[in-house]
C-alpha cells in the first residue's frame, strides 16, 4: 500500500500549515472531478463537466479553481516543470471543453484538476527536493493561464453567437 505524501518523510513533505492546503485542494479536485457517482457503474464525474456546458461562464469558473490549485501548489514549493505541467492539464481541459458534446465527453474522462493533485502528491513525494519556483514566474504563468482561458471562452461565445445568428436567421 502506498503512503500519502502527509505520512511520507521525505524533504517536501508539507509544513503542517500546507496540510491544510493539501486537504482543500483534494477536496477541491474532488468536487470538481468526482464528486458525482454514476448509478450503476464505478465511474465518477465532478461539477466542472457540468459547469463547463454553461457557455463562457462555466469554464471560467473552473478555471479559476483549477488555477487557485497551481497557486497553492506554487505555495508549497512545487517547481517550475511541474506547475508548467499543470497549467498544460488547464489549457487542455479548456480548449477541448469548447468542442460541442465531444468536447464535454473529453472533459468527463481528462479530469485535469485530479491530474494536477497527482502531480502535487508526486512533488510531495519525492525523495529529492526541487527548485522552487520563483514568484515572478508564477505571476506570469497564473496570468498567461488566465489570459489563454479568457480567449478562449472570448472565442468560444462569440462563435456561440455567430452560430446562433446563421441558425435563427437575426
């Protein structure tokens, strides 16, 4: 059985101020990923599916989620590669969220938000400390993030818009 990365002894095991952290950004994960069982099967869904079939709004709201989970991850020494890699999982989920149905399928099985807790949890595991990353760096990714969200939720309704315009003829 493995070990959580709170019991583990390792040099990046969090500080008992980031155990708390830890906790609601699982939690967070969970909600947005798993928190809804689908009756008959062993397969989870979260809010961030459901949320992202709100046109522009939805994936806003979970990426802001998502992007506080980097932040925080940030917070507790989580370096450069690793938050990079994070943000891709985010970018990712938001571009194929914005492709009708297929895209909504996708963002059921991607589940970005338990992908970036699994890279915390590996961060949090190692045996060897990484490099911290620096806050000016973490600045301008949140910012690149939040900035590549934005266009493409811009994007995505303004061509809900057009659709909607050729459809009912206005």
């Amino acid at each position: 059985m493995s070990r959580s990365p709170i019991q583990n002894s390792s040099p990046n095991t969090p500080s008992p101020s980031h155990i708390a952290s830890l906790r609601r950004l699982r939690r967070i994960s969970h909600l947005l990923d798993n928190a809804i069982p689908i009756p008959g099967t062993k397969y989870r869904i979260g809010l961030d599916p459901i949320l992202g079939l709100i046109p522009g709004g939805g994936d806003l709201i979970s990426s802001i989620f998502a992007g506080y989970v980097v932040f925080k991850s940030a917070q507790m020494g989580v370096p450069q590669e690793t938050l990079v890699k994070m943000a891709t999982n985010i970018v990712f989920d938001t571009f194929a969220g914005t492709v009708p149905v297929a895209g909504d399928l996708l963002d059921v099985t991607w589940k970005a938000n338990v992908k970036n807790i699994e890279l915390l949890d590996a961060h949090l595991g190692s045996p060897e400390p990484g490099k911290k990353a620096n806050w000016l760096f973490v600045a301008a990714l949140l910012l690149g993030l939040m900035l590549i969200v934005g266009g493409v939720i811009f994007l995505s309704v303004m061509l809900f818009g057009w659709v909607f315009r050729v459809v009912t003829g206005r």
